[in-house]
C-alpha cells in the first residue's frame, strides 16, 4: 500500500472555511483604517495650511489677498488652494467676496465619494468639525461654492 502524501479534501475545504472566516472579519476593518488614515493625513495639511493662515494673518491683518481672492497655500508643502492629498481635495469654502477679513472656513473634500462621503471643515478658531455626508464636489474652482451649513450634514466637533 502507498503512503499517502498531502492534503485531503476535508482538510483543504476546512482551510479555505477558516481563511473566508478571517478575511470576512478583517476585511471590513482594514477598509475603515484606511479611511480614517486618509481622514488623518487630511487633517494634518488643513492644519499645516491653518499655521499659514495664522502667520498671513499676522503679516496683513486679514485672512484675504485682497477683497475677491484667498491666499495661495504654500508650494514647499505643495499645499496650494485645490491641493490634493492624493484622496481628499483641500480648498476655501465660500467666495472670499462675501467673508470679513478675520475669518475664514477650510474644507477638505474626498475624490472618490463612494469611499468617503464626508468632508472635514477647520475656522480660524481651529475648531475641526467632520461630517458625514457632502454636496461638495472636488473640481478646477478655486474655493467650494456656497456655505457648510447647506452643503455639509451630520457635522460633529472632533
């Protein structure tokens, strides 16, 4: 009689059972890792971007270039108005026109909606609120369009 050598049936059906078990549970978690890592790193430029801000400020009294521009974040960071961190797009929120010059709100926006549909939001105050669900869309305009409060929903201070 040969001796057998390798796995059985059984054996590599239960092996594979075990590994769709383990992939089942860590799959979900690896994905949400993700999106906060990507939430993080976007946190980090808006607050990278916000020291600008403070230090502009300091420089010429307001947070505008003049009366209907913001000003350009800067390049050594590559943090320019429209940034974009590879999954979020860092802008102005609202038409400079319409805002005093010692205030402003900064928002970050994910590309790919389906895998975040939040959006982070950072004042001058550094008060950092994240929301769940954005109409704000990443394109070529030099700020997002409109206010927060119509745009941005289920907003919560972290």
């Amino acid at each position: 009689m040969k001796k057998q050598v390798g796995f059985g049936l059984v054996e590599m059906m239960f092996t594979v059972g075990i590994m769709g078990i383990l992939v089942a549970w860590a799959l979900p978690n690896y994905f949400e890792y993700i999106r906060k890592s990507r939430r993080y790193d976007a946190q980090r430029m808006m607050m990278n971007n916000a020291k600008f801000m403070e230090q502009f400020y300091s420089r010429k009294y307001s947070f505008k270039q003049n009366s209907t521009t913001w000003p350009t974040f800067p390049e050594d960071e590559k943090l320019y108005t429209g940034s974009k961190t590879g999954h979020f797009c860092i802008k102005m929120q609202g038409n400079p026109r319409g805002v005093k010059g010692d205030h402003y709100t900064m928002k970050a926006v994910a590309f790919d909606k389906k895998a975040d549909a939040g959006s982070l939001i950072l004042n001058e105050d550094f008060q950092l609120m994240i929301c769940e669900n954005s109409s704000s869309t990443c394109d070529d305009s030099v700020f997002f369009k409109g206010d927060s409060a119509r745009t941005d929903k289920n907003c919560r201070f972290l």
